[in-house]
C-alpha cells in the first residue's frame, strides 16, 4: 500500500477516532470463516465443529517490546503469532482475531496502518484463512495491543496440556533458544546509555539477523497444531517462556516426568532449555507415532523425583518471565 511522507503522516492525536478506524480497517483482509466481519457491534464467525477455542494475550511497551527495536509492522506480526501459537497449541486451527489497542496521542498514523499490516501478513503466512474482525481503539499513554484469537477444533477433542503418558515420546516443533539469542543481541549490541538504539541490519552477521528476527517477528509453525492432533498427540502446548518452564508446567498437568535428551535441543542446550519467546510447538506422542515436523527430543515416565530431567539432571523451571527486568532475562 502506498506510504506517505513524514510532513503527511498525522499524528494519532490530531484525528478522529472514525478516521483512524477507517485507515486500520481498510488494511484487513476477509477470514474464510467470517459471516459478518468489523463494521458492527461484534463480528460472526463460523464454528463448524460447534466448539471455539479462545486466548487472549497482551503485549506492552516496556515488559514485551521496545519501539526503538520494533516498527509497526513487526509489533502486528508478533501480536498475531504469539496468540495464533496458542490456538494451534490446542490442536485447532484458527479462524479469528480480536484486536484492542490503546495508543499514545503522538503516535504516528502510519505506525497502526504498518501494524494492520501485519497482522493482515502473519495470518496470510502463518493461517491462512484466518483474520483480524474487530476490536477497539483507545487512548493511552502506553501502546498496548490485547489480542483474543478464536479457533475450530474441527470435530476433533482439544490437544491439553494433562493427556502425556508414561511411554509417550517427547517431540518438539519449531525453533528453541533461537528467540533468546536475539533479545541477547539487541540487549548487547543495540543500547546506548542503557537505552534502545534502532537495529542496523548491516551491523548484524547472517546469525544474528535470524536471531533478531525471531524474537522480534516469530513465525511459529502454527499448521503443525492440527497435524499434531490429527495424527494423536496426547499432550501439547506453545513454548513461549522456554523450554524448561513449559516442560514443567506439561509435566505438572499430566503427572509425569519428562525426560530430555541433551544432544537433540541443538548446540545451545541453555539457551534451548531457558530461552523464551520461540513460540515452538511441545507435544507428547504415543510410541511409534510423530506428526510430520516434530522432531523427538526425550521421553515421557512415570513422575519421579523431579517433573523434568535432562540426561537425568533435574531441570530447574526458569524461563522468560514479564516480571523481571528485560537486562536480566537476555542475559
């Protein structure tokens, strides 16, 4: 779409609520699953199944991003993916997308068209079929964007976090550790002062640019979601605070143990284990069973002494945490 100069580009405070409704709105795209769409008092989607799975999650300046590292279009893009992650995590495939933002008067216009276009891009990539059909705008001194995304289960039982089972494999899908790195790279290559300073791609080696840009654009295989449920995962969740506290919290659902193979989280084993933020898909499958894209990194048992092991060394359950100090989890 056709951008405008910096002397055109008004700031959200000198417009009408209508006027920058009508800018966001004439970004989106039409879902497969929408009856009727934004426009009105709330959207209609379709549930085939007759069940609709829902989450809701919200990113804010400070905790979950910085605008010096993030444009508009990175923040949609990772607002869409990290909530798509969950519904897939449910083994449903995601049909709808609620979208709050609360913005600062002196935001640009062009910075909410840009992150319209990204969530109007990541749903295009990640779940095709899927759409942003509605939400609310406010005024706030914190740019926030809250998301509520809905999915179908297609006739199928939702995949939980409790159904593992002693002699289950272990398998993951997605990156580990990689999302991490990037915050690494941002905290200690792009400050001044303590301070955010804007990324410079040039600056950044062929490593490093993928690391960034998974923290700061994840694209999560959200499809594996139902081929996970279709092809008869017991248990499963989104990896979004690392692998070692989602492991746990997998573990603590089903009764378990889950023990890991060192040598399959790749050559980070730390990172993999405690980086946050990947959006990787964790899932038990019986014996003999793996869906296309899982890879098998350990092995489910009878609750021991620890709810997860690696190479038979408790894990402890760290991970990303919005509490602490973003100095503190990139370390």
């Amino acid at each position: 779409m056709p951008s405008r100069s910096d002397s055109e580009d008004p700031r959200l405070g000198d417009l009408s609520e209508g006027r920058i409704l009508r800018e966001i709105l004439s970004r989106t795209a039409p879902g497969a699953h929408t009856i009727l769409g934004p426009g009105d008092d709330a959207a209609v989607i379709a549930a085939p199944s007759g069940s609709v799975v829902a989450t809701t999650d919200t990113l804010v300046h400070g905790p979950d991003f910085r605008l010096a590292w993030t444009s508009g279009y990175d923040l949609g893009w990772k607002s869409a993916a990290v909530n798509l992650a969950d519904i897939a995590a449910m083994g449903a495939r995601p049909t709808a997308l609620l979208v709050a933002l609360a913005v600062p008067r002196d935001l640009p216009l062009s910075f909410v068209e840009r992150l319209a276009d990204g969530f109007r891009e990541a749903c295009a990539a990640l779940a095709p079929g899927c759409a942003v059909v509605g939400g609310d705008l406010t005024v706030s001194d914190v740019l926030t964007v809250a998301v509520t995304a809905l999915g179908d289960l297609e006739g199928r039982a939702p995949v939980t976090r409790s159904g593992a089972r002693p002699g289950d494999v272990v398998a993951v899908a997605g990156e580990l550790g990689l999302a991490a790195r990037g915050l690494a790279v941002l905290f200690g290559r792009f400050r001044a002062d303590g301070s955010p300073v804007p990324v410079r791609a040039e600056a950044l080696a062929p490593g490093e640019s993928a690391a960034v840009a998974a923290q700061l654009r994840p694209s999560p295989p959200i499809g594996l979601g139902t081929a996970a449920a279709v092809a008869g995962a017991t248990a499963m969740m989104d990896v979004s605070d690392g692998l070692a506290l989602d492991a746990v919290r997998l573990a603590d659902a089903s009764g378990v143990t889950l023990s890991l193979d060192r040598a399959a989280l790749g050559d980070d084993p730390p990172r993999a284990l405690g980086g946050g933020e990947d959006h990787a898909l964790l899932a038990t499958f019986p014996e003999g069973v793996l869906a296309p894209g899982f890879r098998v990194i350990g092995r489910v048992h009878e609750r021991s002494q620890a709810p997860v092991l690696c190479d038979g060394v408790p894990v402890a359950p760290e991970g990303w945490d919005p509490y602490r100090d973003w100095d503190s989890a990139a370390g």
